[in-house]
C-alpha cells in the first residue's frame, strides 16, 4: 500500500487538525489554497531548485565515514551531511521554500519562532535573499545559550523578540509568534520551523524538508545498490526525521529510529523525551503526543540542546509511531557531549548538539550490526553554534 | 442551568432595554477565596452573566493581563478538576449564568464525558473553546447536547461571511465577537471598522451580538455597546482584581 498522509482535513490517523483561534483560520486556508496551488507549480519549482541548488548548495554529500565505520566495527555508516548546508542546517530548506512562497502570496514580512536559533537564522537569511522583513520570537533562556545564532540573526536584518513568558524556551516562541501572527495576519507569514501546528504546516514543512531523504535514496542506490538497512535522526519537534524518513515509509526494510533528548534521565523531571513519555494532545495547533501532566498542562522540558527542547511532536512522526512504523531512543546530556567529541576526532566534523544525540545512538547500535548492513544518519547540523557551550561544560 | 438559562437571562435583560455586561475572571488567580468573593461582587453589581477561565500553560489567545493571571492560578496549584468542583460548591446567585472559557487540552486530557457532567453539576450553562474551531467541533457536539450546554463560538473580524453564517447554526444564547484580530487585553481605541464590522454581524443574526477583545474603559464600553447588544470585560476585570481594585470594577460595571 502506498503511504499517503495526510488526509484533506490535515489528519495523520488521529494526529494533526488545525486547533487554533478563529482570527488565523483564514489565513490558515489562503495558505492551505497557495501551498497547494504552488507545491507543483513549475516556476515555482524552478526558482526553489535554483536557489536550493546554487544558494543552499545542494544536494548535500552522502559521505561514507569510515573511521566512525572502524571505530564502532559493525555496519557501514553514512552521513547525510545536513550541516554543509548554507547556514549550516536543514532548516534553511524549508525557510527558504516558505518565504518564496510568502512571496508568491504577495506578503512581505514573516515572523518565526526558534529553540537553537537556527531556524530563526535560516528565516532571517531567506528573508534578507528576498528582501523581507522578518521578526523572530526566542525564548530569554535560548537567547542566552545561542547568543552567537541571536548575534547572526541580528546582522541578517532580522528583529529578535526576547520570550519571558512561561518557561522561556522554544515552545513559548512558537506561543509568542502564534500571537504576533494573530496581531499582523494581513501582511505578514508565520513560518514555523518545525513539522507541526495547524494543518497545512506539518504536511508543508515535511514536502519542503522531504528533499534530505530524496537526495538520500538516489545517493545510497548509487553507493551501494541498495537501501540502507537503518535511517537514524534526532527528534524535537521533527523537521529533520520526518524529512529523511517519509521518502522511506513505504520501504518497509528500512528502519526508521529517532532518536529523543533524554536530558538528565528520562526519569527524571528533565528531559524532553516525548515518544517515550508523551500522551496524546492538543498543542500549538494540533494533535501530537506531548509531554504533559495530569490536568493536560503543557510541561517544561529540559535539554543540553535547544533545538530539542519542545515538548510536543509532529503529528506524522506521532501517527508513525502509532502504527509501529517508527522505531525511538533517547539519549542523555552526558551521551551527547560524549558523541560530539568522538565524532569531531574521528571524522573532523563537529556536530549540531542535537544531531550528536543521533551520533550517539549509532555508537550504541553500529557495533551490534553486520559489516554487510547499512546504516544513514541524518547529519541535520553543524557544531559550531555548540562549541562555546560545550567548552564551558567541559571547562576546556 | 444550560441553554436556557442563558438565554431567559439575556432576554429578561434586553427585554428592559438594558445592555449585556459580561465580565470574565480566572479562576483560582489570588486563590479560591477570592475567586469567590469576586463571584459574589459580580453578581450582586448586575453581571449579566460570568465567563470564568481555567488555567492553562500555553494560552494562544490571550494577551500579557489574562496570561499571567493563569500562570498565577497554575502556580497556586489551580487544575480543572479544582475549577469545577470549586464552582460546584457556591451555587450562582441573582440568577446570573456562568460559561466557562477553557483551552481545549486540559478537556481532552480530563475526558469529554466526566468533563461535560462535571460541568453540569457545577451549575455551569456555556462553554467557550478559543482554541476549538468550526471544522472540528464535532468533538464535542454530541456532549454539549446530551448536557444542554450552551457553545459560544468566537467570531474574527477575518470570518468570511459563509463562514459566519456556519459558526451563527452553532451558536447558542449570544454572538461573541472579537472586536480586533488581537490576543485579549488593552488597547486604546475602536475604528470606525469594527463598528461597522459589528453592524454588519447583527445584520447577519438574530441573536444578540456582544463584542469582546481589548475593552477596557467606560468610555470604550459605552461605545461599543451602543453598537451591539453588549460587552465581554476581561484582562481589565483580571488585573482590578488582582489589585483588589473592586469600588473600579463595580464603576465599570455601571458604564451601560
């Protein structure tokens, strides 16, 4: 059976809707109508791809790593290298896609919401390509913990809102952006980073992000003849898994892992391990499974890693879960930095905090594996936003 | 208490050439002896009917005043179990009705069936859910009916007239219309707009029509409710309250 989610009314199974106030409906449905007037529209395809192509600099390498290979001595592990990306993540592919398309629909500012900030700084750099204004909403802790990525946005033209409402994280953005969009819905786009909210968003950002694992099927058929045997991906709210993984759903050999913060201990009060510990809820527009308490309030989840700090996930990776198509592991603070190291000595690449948590699952399952298996990470950002952090933590 | 309630209680009013003051509190913000003396305040200064919000962590629709004061109620331990069985306990007096205004999650995760007869038990007549819109209120239809529980669906001033016309065949006791495409709370003045935008929904509806969203002074109520049938008060009520302000709220409540 071929998968074909979501359905018109936005629904993956049980998961996704449109759960917002009656102000952004409208807006909701003028971009339901452009999205799906535009998604196959050959000039808009062909402007996307030019600038994917000679701006982003895609396709990204599917690079062999070899001494990871060696190191971890089981199976062959590839790395699909996100973080080459300009601006040195995945989330530039859909910023870039959704502000040609805010373009289209003939607004000219958006507004965003960021954990780590990258998003924020791939919205702030397709909005300064496209000569838009753009408003990004950043929770005071993150604005701390990346202020190099608050620096970026801030030289991109971009206005960085500060978040002191509830916990002051990523999750409070998406709440603070939501009411901004709210207050400016005549002229402005909300660009949400991540495979969530309210129908269209998680069906357009997973379309605009599903070229890392389209690239990646042609890429590994070409090295190896084959389909890899695993695909592994961190997970907050889901961008980058669900955008390596949907072109791999019906490919019912490949499996599918992602990978969670598990911050200090998924028992503990400090992690951010929705798969694992979520329930089914009602958040930022739809339905996902979420970490919450008893009384359905959304809890403050916890990791080393801001862009994995969300509480809820996407509605795709939530209804994958539910029909065992989706596999998951968390992984704490400690196994992170650990991970971040090994990779940075044995491959010369330093990776995102949130990708290194995928770095750390494979060095727990590569070893278990046959030389003859295949194994892909999606290699979803660049380190460098990390190292001050890093450096503090291990008082180098 | 239910649909009828509400609207015995609007008629009486609106039969006396009166207007609709409907002011709304968070429950449990100050902790529940307050609450309760707020209650009392209001229905003794002629609150046509109470709106009383439960708490929740992410509250999209509304501004600075009404978020704070949930995240107060949240810190003093406030859940939607308490709400309700709080309510429970001090029956309404004077006749005015209470809706309650709660985000939809904490009712997912309560259960759609112990939530709606809790409700009931709680002499509570309507529900508003900002975050519930048209296309998915089927979810709760068969409980609102099997409880006679009034649904107050918010309209924008973004709602298409079809679209209008489709929340109006849902719409129990009153329209409630936001008056500006905002979050809850102050602002400073009212266009020439959104009095013909709410011209426009009473020429659209036979059920009267009370404006809400950022009305804050006698001044601004006096306006707005010369143009349509009545008024919501919210973030203004919350931050007088929390101030203990209540000789105001009762002036405030003598502007129509």
């Amino acid at each position: 059976m071929t998968y074909n989610m979501p359905n018109e009314n936005g629904y993956f199974g049980k998961f996704g809707g449109k759960f917002v106030p009656e102000i952004l409906m409208p807006a909701l449905a003028e971009l339901q109508e452009n999205f799906t007037k535009y998604r196959n529209d050959k000039s808009f395809n062909d402007e996307l791809n030019y600038y994917l192509k000679d701006y982003i600099g895609r396709e990204s390498p599917l690079y062999f790593a070899k001494r990871l290979t060696e190191y971890c001595g089981g199976a062959k592990i590839y790395l699909k290298r996100e973080d080459l990306n300009h601006t040195g993540a995945h989330k530039i592919n859909n910023a870039l896609a959704q502000v040609l398309l805010t373009k289209r629909m003939g607004k000219k500012k958006i507004v965003a919401e960021t954990g780590a900030g990258q998003h924020g700084v791939a919205a702030a750099t397709a909005a300064a390509l496209l000569g838009m204004q753009c408003t990004v909403f950043m929770g005071e802790e993150d604005i701390q913990r990346q202020e190099l990525n608050v620096f970026r946005m801030r030289l991109l033209g971009a206005k960085v809102e500060s978040v002191t409402s509830g916990s002051k994280v990523l999750k409070d953005a998406v709440n603070e952006a939501i009411k901004y969009w709210v207050t400016n819905i005549e002229d402005t786009h909300y660009i949400i980073g991540s495979a969530l909210g309210p129908h269209p968003y998680p069906e357009m950002v997973r379309e605009f992000q599903s070229i890392i694992g389209k690239e990646t099927k042609r890429q590994i058929l070409e090295a190896e003849d084959r389909l890899p045997d695993i695909i592994v991906a961190c997970v907050g709210g889901g961008s980058n898994a669900i955008g390596m993984f949907h072109s791999f759903i019906d490919d019912e050999n490949v499996k599918l892992l992602a990978v969670e913060a598990a911050g200090r201990g998924v028992d503990t009060d400090e992690h951010a391990a929705t798969l694992t510990k979520g329930k089914f809820g009602i958040f930022h527009g739809n339905v996902m499974y979420l970490l919450q308490d008893d009384d359905g309030q959304v809890h403050e989840v916890y990791s080393i890693s801001a862009g994995l700090d969300y509480p809820g996930i996407g509605p795709e990776l939530s209804y994958l879960k539910d029909i065992d198509r989706l596999q998951y592991a968390s992984i704490t603070d400690d196994e992170a930095i650990s991970s971040f190291q090994k990779l940075s000595e044995l491959e010369g690449i330093i990776p995102a905090l949130e990708s290194a948590h995928a770095i750390a699952e494979v060095l727990k399952i590569a070893p278990t594996m046959k030389p003859e298996e295949i194994l892909v990470i999606n290699l979803s950002g660049r380190g460098d936003k990390d190292v001050r952090q890093v450096a503090k933590l291990l008082e180098v | 208490m239910g649909i009828r309630t509400i609207e015995n209680r609007i008629s009486d009013i609106l039969g006396e050439n009166k207007k609709l003051f409907i002011p709304y509190i968070m429950c449990g913000d100050g902790g529940f002896d307050k609450t309760k003396k707020v209650i009392q305040l209001l229905e003794n200064s002629g609150a046509s009917i109470i709106e009383i919000g439960i708490p929740f962590s992410d509250p999209i629709a509304d501004g600075p005043s009404i978020q704070s004061a949930g995240q107060r109620a949240l810190d003093g331990g406030i859940t939607l179990q308490k709400t309700l069985t709080f309510l429970k306990s001090i029956p309404p007096n004077n006749d005015v009705p209470r809706i309650i205004m709660s985000y939809l999650n904490p009712i997912v995760q309560y259960g759609f069936e112990a939530f709606f007869s809790l409700l009931r038990e709680s002499h509570i007549s309507g529900l508003i859910i900002p975050d519930l819109p048209l296309e998915e209120y089927n979810m709760i239809l068969p409980y609102t009916d099997q409880y006679g529980i009034a649904i107050i669906p918010l309209i924008a001033p973004s709602t298409g007239l079809d679209r209008m016309a489709n929340i109006l065949k849902l719409t129990h006791g009153f329209v409630y219309a936001i008056t500006v495409n905002n979050t809850t709370g102050g602002r400073s003045e009212f266009s020439d707009e959104v009095l013909n935008r709410l011209k426009l929904i009473k020429e659209n509806t036979t059920m009267p029509v009370v404006a809400g969203f950022g009305i804050s002074t006698i001044e601004q109520i006096k306006t707005l409710g010369s143009y349509c049938d009545g008024v919501v008060v919210g973030s203004k009520i919350v931050d007088l309250a929390k101030d203990d302000k209540f000789d105001e709220i009762e002036k405030l409540m003598k502007a129509l």
